[in-house]
C-alpha cells in the first residue's frame, strides 16, 4: 500500500495530513500526484467521493511552498473552477486544512453574496482563488481581479464545467490565463464530446481514470420503482418512512418542481428542505446545516446539489425525476455510500421516464432491479425491438418519383410518382424533374423541422448566479 510520505510531498502538508488522520491515498490521489508534481497537465477521472479535491490540492500546496514568492496585487498564482457555491466552499476548506502550516492564503469568490469582501481579499493578493465562473467574469468585468499571473488553473467536476452552459464562461476565463501554465481536469465522468473541449486546452496531459467512464459505486444498492407520474408524491413519502431510511436527498428535474415536492412532503408530516439556484447564499447555508444536524433530513435538490456537497452519512438518494442527461444519474447517486459506507439509490420511473431509463442502463452497462408499483400494470415496461425497415416500394406512379432514374416508384412511401399529365399539359421530358417547364407539376414539400429539446432549465439549475442582465453587479 502507497503512503503519503512515499509520494514526495513536503513536511508541512504531511503533518497536517497526519494530524486529519490522513495516512494513505486513494487510487486517484496515488496515481495523480506524482504527475501533478512533475508539472505536466493532468486529465483525472474517478468516481465523485473518491478524493479528487485532495488529488489536485496536495501538490498544488507543494508546489507554492517550493517555490515560494507572493501572489499579485488583483490577482492569484492558483485559480480552480468549481460549478457551484457548495462545492467551491468544500474546496477551499480542503486547500486551507491540508495547507494549515504553510502560511497561504486562500479566496472564494462566488455569486449570491456581496462583491465587497471578495474585492478587498483580491486587491491584496491571494495565492489561492476557488471561484465559480459567473462571479469571477463580473470581477474580471468590473477590474477588482486579474488573471495574468495564474500559474496553474483547475477545473473540477470538468464535464458539468464544460457542458453547454459553462462553456462561454469558461472560455472567456481561460483567455485570461497565461497559456504557459498548468491545466489540470479532473471529474467524475469524461463524455466523448467534453473530452475532445478538454483537449483544447490541455497541452499533452496525462491520463489518470481509476474507475471506468461512467460506473456507479459498487456499495450502492440501486433500484427503480415503476409508479404513476402522479402517485410519486405518495411513494416518496412511503419511502421516506420505510425503516432504515436516515439523511436522504431527492432529486427533481427542476427548480420549482424541488419546492413543490418540499410542500407535498410538509403536509405529509416530513421535515425536508430545497436546495438550487434561486436560493439566496443565506438559505443554502442554513438548508445544509438543518440537513446534516437531522432536523430537516429530507433534502429536495436540482442537480446543483450532485456535484461536491460532501455530506457523510447519506443513506438514500431518491430520484424523483430522472435526469436528461445520463451521466448525471452517476453524479447523483454518488451522494450516498461515500467513504467506504453503503447507501441505496432509488429512482421512481413513470411511462415517460422509460427511454431516460434505457439510456442510463446502456451508459451504466447494467440492468437495474425494478419493481411495478403502479395501480394499472397493462402497459409495456420493455423496450420494444426496432421496428423492420420499411420495403422499397418500386413501379408506381408516373414519370419519376424518388425511385431512381426510370420509371421508378417513390423511396419508402415519400415523393409518389407524379401525377398523369392533365389533357392539354405536355408530359416531362426525359432528364426534366417533373414540375419543370411543364406547369403544374408538384414540388415536393421541404420536411418539417423536428422541433427543439428544451434545455433551458438545465442552465438555470446549473448556474451559480443569475443571467448576467439580471446579475446584480
């Protein structure tokens, strides 16, 4: 077994280690701080609960203390990205811990709270910034920060950074930041399409995954309950009473669907609070504080609450609706059986989840246990087997369809030959598109748009402040 003392970090960060109880790694923080050390880029991939923030914060600290010097006026020589308030907190309290007998300073800056005292932590200097990314743009905006002096920038939980709503912000930032600098990623999940962003802006990284893409934590024992979309209300609150069932954290797709289950739960005689993004700083606090003291042991959350709120003793994670996004189901499961304890993940699936349903068992590579509590049992639960192509259908029509060249029929069923010429219309020519310079002939209608998905919810649960016109400054 690796110990920290055998992976070269400094004597400071190893007392402080000890004195937290901290003696050996885990495989991500094993594997990645020897390259984090030898300053190459880093793209680190492992499941959320595994130690990701010590992995990047460790030699992070090590490096500062070696090579010594002070941070910027205005600005700071380590800047990590965090997606929400909660989890950019978590971070900092890590990086002041491992680094208690080092004399740096660390600073957060993130929206729902007043630009003052984070304007005068920046003036001064800072060694360390965890921001999200909407604040930091108002700074950087406003002139209170600077990033020229940035010496190594940290993305965390990389693929929710990247997704489509961080995206601009996060590239507006990273132009900011000197290009000769160290870039480290690390996440819980790494789709196809976000690892190709990443790459942009990593420089030759190193590789470092301890799980595969997209597991689920062996000690959750995951299940899905089939119900109807409106009896959920009364099988959450059956659930939430069953025996066993201590801290527990729901998850709605949206932000006023949280406040609606938070009052269903209320009448139903269950203590439970909402967390996301239209709660003040103020509220958020308190709602993570009643939820770990166990006087509100029912969390209702949007995705905001999935990634980096590190809550011990978790024992369920209810999905109440099933996330777009597949992997986002692994986020939010990872919220129970952390540190080696076990937990339970319960998803409750109506018709209209089944095909989200699907595509989490294909990303996970598992089927998981159902049971049909639904009051009618007479639709189908399966997924059905593709549908046989459609038969070419050949011979019909006159003139030309889309069949071929001849005198072909139409191409699965579209564009039918045209009509026979009327009495005194001459028929087309041959190598002439039946309409041209002949009349009446028809034109085949352009296909219909498929309409848009509508993600614009996914941006209001993800972001940590308000749009920027709305943004108080």
């Amino acid at each position: 077994m690796t110990l920290f003392n055998e992976l070269g970090l400094a004597a400071p960060l190893l007392r402080a280690l000890d004195e937290a109880g901290y003696t050996a790694p885990t495989p991500i923080q094993a594997k990645a701080i020897p390259v984090v050390l030898e300053g190459r880029d880093l793209l680190g991939i492992a499941q959320t609960g595994t130690g990701k923030t010590a992995a990047f914060a460790l030699p992070i600290l090590h490096r500062l203390q070696a090579k010594g010097g002070r941070p910027p006026r205005g600005g700071c020589r380590v800047l990590v990205l965090s997606p929400t308030r909660e989890l950019a907190s978590q971070i900092a309290e890590s990086f002041r811990t491992y680094g208690t007998y080092l004399g740096l300073n660390v600073a957060v800056v993130f929206g729902g709270v007043p630009h003052g005292p984070q304007r005068r932590a920046l003036s001064a200097g800072v060694d360390i910034v965890v921001a999200t990314p909407g604040r930091l743009q108002d700074h950087l905006d406003a002139g209170t920060a600077r990033l020229d002096k940035v010496e190594v920038l940290v993305l965390d939980e990389a693929d929710q950074m990247l997704d489509q709503g961080f995206l601009p912000a996060i590239r507006r930032l990273v132009k900011a930041v000197p290009r000769d600098r160290q870039t480290l990623f690390f996440s819980a999940t790494m789709p196809t399409e976000i690892g190709r962003l990443a790459g942009e802006m990593l420089q030759e990284p190193a590789r470092v995954e301890v799980a595969p893409v997209a597991t689920t934590a062996e000690r959750v024992a995951q299940r899905v309950l089939h119900v109807e979309q409106g009896r959920k209300r009364i099988l959450l609150a059956e659930l939430l009473r069953g025996e066993g069932v201590g801290r527990t954290l729901v998850f709605t797709r949206t932000k006023h669907g949280a406040d609606r289950v938070v009052k269903q739960l209320e009448q139903d005689g269950l203590a439970a609070n909402a967390i996301h993004g239209n709660k003040s700083q103020g509220q958020r606090e308190r709602a993570l504080a009643e939820f770990k003291a166990g006087t509100a042991p029912v969390m209702v959350a949007t995705d905001i609450a999935a990634r980096g709120i590190d809550v011990d003793g978790v024992t369920h994670v209810v999905q109440y609706d099933l996330p777009e996004v597949p992997e986002t189901y692994v986020h939010r499961i990872g919220r129970t059986a952390r540190a080696g304890a076990s937990g339970e993940a319960v998803a409750l699936v109506c018709a209209d989840d089944l095909e989200k349903l699907w595509a989490i068992e294909k990303l996970i590579r598992q089927k998981v246990p159902d049971a049909d509590m639904r009051e009618d049992k007479s639709g189908s639960l399966t997924k059905a087997p593709p549908s046989a192509p459609r038969q070419q259908r050949g011979g019909g029509g006159y003139g030309r369809g889309r069949g071929g060249p001849g005198g072909g029929g139409s191409r699965h069923g579209q564009g039918q030959g045209a009509r026979p010429p009327q009495q005194g219309q001459r028929p087309a020519q041959h190598g002439q598109r039946q309409g041209e310079g002949g009349g009446e002939g028809r034109r085949r209608a352009p296909a219909a748009e498929a309409p848009r998905r509508d993600r614009s919810w996914r941006e209001g649960d993800f972001r940590d402040t308000a749009p920027a016109a709305t943004r108080g400054r």
